[in-house]
C-alpha cells in the first residue's frame, strides 16, 4: 500500500507540472541549469553477500536483506554550466556536480546451530559525480555528450544483533567505505519535437585515469553468555561503477522541464590487502587473540569483487538560467 500511495503521489506532481506545456529549444549560449529528484527503486548491497560470507564461516547461516525498494528523497541534485563554443559540431562545453544519497533500513534473519539471529541495518550509500564533457550536436535536434566523471564515493552500515538461542547474546557492527575513482561515459538527446526530449545516458568505462581508491574499516562487538568477541577489518577500497539510463524531458514552463527515466546502475567494490584481527574474552579473565584466521575470513568476505546494483525510476526537475542575455 506505501508503495502505491508513493506512485500516485509521483504521479499526481507530473500532472500537475504537466498542466502547462510551452515550446523549449536547446541551450543557447551560457547557461547553468539546477536540477533535483526523487528515486523509486531498490538498492541491493554489496554488503549483504559479504556478510552472508562473513557469517557461514563464522557458522551462521544469513537469509536474504528485506526492504530493499522504497521512495528515496534528494536524488541526483546538483547544477551543471554549459559555455557556448559553436565551433562546427561542438557547440558547448560542460561541467557539473550531482549529489546521490540511497538510505536503506534493512533487516535479516540468521540461523545457528542452536538458535536464530534477529538483525537490522541502517545504511547508507552516496556518491558525488563531478563532470567534464562537451555538446556535440550532428543535428538541430539531436546532441551527444560524451563525458568523464570523477565520482567521490562512500557507504555505511550500522548493525544490531539479538540472538536467541544457546548462547544468548547482543552484537553492535559498523563499517565505512569509500573511494574516488575516474568514469568515461556518454549521453544522447534528441528533441522529438520543441517540447519533448528524449535521452539515454550511459557509464561505459571505468576506472579511468583516476584508479579507484579508498579505504574501508569495520569493527563489531558481540556479547554472549560466557563470552565476549571484538572484531575489526580494515583495508584498502577500489570502486567502479557502469550505468544506463533511459527517459524523457517535458518543458513547461520557460526554462522549465519535469523528467523521468528508468536507470539502472552496478558499483563494483572491493577491498585491498584486507587485514582482519580478533580479541576474546571470557568472564573468569581467559582471553585469546587472532589475526590469520580473521585476516583469511576478511580476505574472502570483503576482498573479492561484488556489485551494488540499483534499480528504479527517477523524477525531477531541472531548471536553466540563461547567461547570455539572450
């Protein structure tokens, strides 16, 4: 029922912005347009089959990650400046900022040998894009806009466990992640008629130029009858990501257009040279320490590649100021 209530509500707002259509042409001169959106879709962690690999070694079996899909506000907003060149086919240079955020609550179960584990995770997953590409435009109505990308990335997920069973017990986790890394891709407009824009955009490379880098750290706790367990992980990040995104712009107002597009997106990461240690502790005093097993689980769990992988719809706005005068 959410789910339905937020697509009315999506549509209602195309409705109404859609009241009132006028002519659009193409960027003329200077000019910087601002843009926002909403994103209705999923967002399956890489996370979550790392864990899950983590976790059978360690002798617990997670099931799958619920609430992945939902309604995620402030989606790719930022501002780009296009200056005019008009020189044959290249008739603008560009260059932009757009902000992502994808904030999940999710929650699993997991099952041990004698007991089950409750489990939920609030995440977070956002990346910056910086831009730099260049309008070329064969046609009146049709430009390409091959670009590269540096994107600044990061996640976070914050875990609590309550386990239920023979040992009983409580477990809090938090891991951080992030990278920079260089993307080379490509976007296609074509006007099917001085309202209506069509386009596709795509992320077809990476990394490139800029490796993907970065760093990645994690640490637990977990406290049972009879013993208590501290965990940390730590490493280097490398992140890349390909896109394809297709959808349409409707002008209307002056300067003023609506858009929506179905995208589909997956961000390959992986850790470098991952370490792992860990410290034991039972209550008559008997403690114990690791580091070649941890760094053997650490090395299989989060050293191996593995994709988030985004799907949805997205609706904005985008709106160009005119620098030229004219």
């Amino acid at each position: 029922m959410k789910f339905n209530r937020n697509l009315a509500f999506i549509a209602l707002t195309a409705i109404l912005f859609g009241a009132n259509l006028s002519a659009q042409g193409k960027v003329e001169g200077n000019a910087f347009r601002l843009k926002g959106g909403l994103f209705l879709g999923s967002v399956q962690s890489d996370l979550e089959k790392r864990y899950q690999l983590a976790n059978i070694i360690g002798g617990q079996l997670d099931l799958d990650w619920k609430n992945q899909g939902g309604l995620g506000l402030f989606n790719q907003f930022g501002a780009e400046y296009y200056h005019g060149i008009n020189a044959g086919v290249l008739t603008h240079i560009v260059a932009g900022i757009n902000f992502n955020r994808f904030p999940k609550n999710y929650e699993w179960n997991s099952v041990y040998q004698t007991g089950i584990g409750l489990k939920e995770g609030e995440y977070y997953m956002g990346f910056t894009d910086f831009t730099f590409g260049a309008v070329l435009s064969p046609q009146t109505n049709l430009r390409i806009v091959p670009k590269y990308v540096i994107r600044n990335y990061r996640h976070s997920l914050q875990t609590s466990s309550i386990y239920l069973g023979s040992p009983l017990g409580i477990g809090d986790e938090t891991l951080s992640a992030r990278g920079t890394s260089g993307l080379l891709g490509v976007g296609l407009e074509y006007d099917v008629n001085p309202t209506v824009t069509v386009f596709a955009d795509v992320l077809v490379y990476g990394p490139f130029l800029i490796q993907g880098s970065g760093a990645y750290n994690r640490e637990g706790l977990t406290t049972t009858t009879g013993l208590a367990t501290y965990e940390t992980g730590s490493g280097g990040f490398q992140m890349s990501s390909t896109k394809i995104a297709a959808g349409a712009t409707v002008q209307v107002l002056s300067g003023l257009r609506v858009f929506a597009s179905l995208d589909s997106e997956s961000i390959k990461t992986k850790s470098t040279s991952p370490i792992g240690v860990s410290v034991s502790a039972t209550p008559s005093g008997a403690a114990s320490a690791g580091i070649i097993v941890p760094t053997v689980v650490e090395a299989i769990a989060f050293g191996s590649e593995k994709k988030t992988e985004i799907f949805g719809l997205k609706f904005g706005v985008t709106y160009d100021i005119n620098l030229s005068g004219k």
